[in-house]
C-alpha cells in the first residue's frame, strides 16, 4: 500500500487530494495546524478504516515537525506533497505597500517549511518505492510568466520555492528521490477566489496524473496542471 504525507490538509486541494489518494487505496498522513478544527478531514479520517492518519503540524513549528518525523520514523512515504502555503497579507502585495515582517511570515510558510519538511522526511521518502517529493509550487512564481508585477510577497516566495525545489533535485539524485514543483492550475479555493479556472476536484484529479506519470529523470522539473514544463 502506497503512502503519501500532505501538508495543508484540511482544505481545498490537500484535502481533496487527501480524499482521492485514500479512495485508490493510500495511506494518507494528512497534516494540519489544528486537527480539533479540521471537521471535515475528521470525518474523512473517521470513515477511512485507517487510511487516512490525522497528524497536527503547523510546517514553521520546529518541534511539531521534529515530532512528526520521529513518530514516522522508518516508515516509508512514497510521495512528500508540500502542499501548505500562504499567498500573504492582501495589503502589502503591491510597489510601495510592502511590510517585512508579512513578507517573512510568507517565506517561512512558502519556502522555508518546505525546504525543512524535505529535510526532515528524505530518508523516508528514500525508503519508499515512488521516491517523489513535490513542492506546490504556482506560475507566479515564474519570471517568465510574470507580465503584470505586483504580488511581491507570494511570487518572491514561490520563485524561491523553485530555487530550493532545483537545489534539492540536484542534492537527492544520489538517493534517487525525484523531486518536482508543481502547478496546480487556478483554482476556486480561498486562496485563489471564486473566479478561479477549476474546481479543486479537477485539480486534484490532474495534480494527481502529473504525479503518477514522474519518473527519475524529471526531477527538477517545474510542472504545469497539464503536465507540461514552464519556464523559470
């Protein structure tokens, strides 16, 4: 039975991704930052027979996440998805509004997190079968991409996850680990509001083929929702 851990877990796209990984069988290790609040994901857990293990995690919390990996100890996970992520205070995206301490609140969530999940479950992740971990990344993290500006706090964030998702490739090759940013489309979710071009069905779903199609050789790769590559 193949396993996978997902942060941000409790709604939106961890938690559809949470719900279809466990219908076809996985193990899911479904994190969150307050579990006596994830009601939904509750009840998932609840009708799972196990399948879906609830585990809280706030991902900047470095004693929750060094208890995660101590508790996961040995087990292997196919599929690390950092998933949980912040698009940062509304009021400071923008030339001249910008705050520090906002901006390092999204990097620690965005970039930093993710970076030390990877750090902290490789050896799990090098013990599986799959050997995939995968950085939800977004095309506005993309220099290319950006022809509008603004969005200084999220973009920067997410370029950088791209940095750290290029690094780790190059840093994991030996244990074989594959390790990819991933473009989840726009989705109608809180983060990315009501006129978003999927639902978090269809992205799931599609985030879901892109991730079963990896092999080795894509490592480093930063992957679009349907499966092509966009530039950095």
């Amino acid at each position: 039975m193949p396993t996978i851990l997902i942060t941000g877990a409790n709604r939106g796209i961890g938690l559809e991704l949470t719900r279809q990984y466990a219908a076809d069988g996985w193990t899911v290790h479904a994190c969150c930052r307050s579990p006596e609040n994830a009601h939904e994901l509750g009840k998932l857990a609840a009708k799972s027979s196990g399948a879906i293990q609830m585990h809280l995690l706030d991902v900047t919390h470095g004693i929750q996440r060094e208890a995660l990996a101590a508790q996961l100890q040995g087990e292997p996970i196919d599929i690390l998805l950092n998933n949980a992520a912040v698009y940062g205070d509304w009021n400071c995206q923008e030339f001249g509004k910008t705050n520090a301490k906002e901006w390092e609140k999204t990097f620690m969530i965005n970039t930093i997190a993710p970076m030390q999940m990877m750090e902290a479950f490789a050896d799990n992740v090098a013990a599986s079968g799959r050997k995939v971990i995968a950085n939800v990344s977004s095309k506005m993290g993309s220099m290319t991409d950006n022809s509008s500006g603004g969005s200084y706090l999220y973009r920067s964030s997410k370029a950088a996850l791209n940095a750290v998702t290029m690094s780790a490739a190059r840093d994991l090759a030996g244990k074989g680990i594959a390790v990819v940013a991933l473009h989840p489309g726009w989705v109608r979710t809180d983060m990315g509001g009501p006129n978003g071009e999927m639902s978090v069905e269809e992205s799931a779903s599609a985030l879901r083929r892109n991730l079963n199609a990896l092999t080795a050789a894509d490592s480093g790769r930063f992957i679009d929702i349907d499966g092509a590559n966009i530039p950095w």
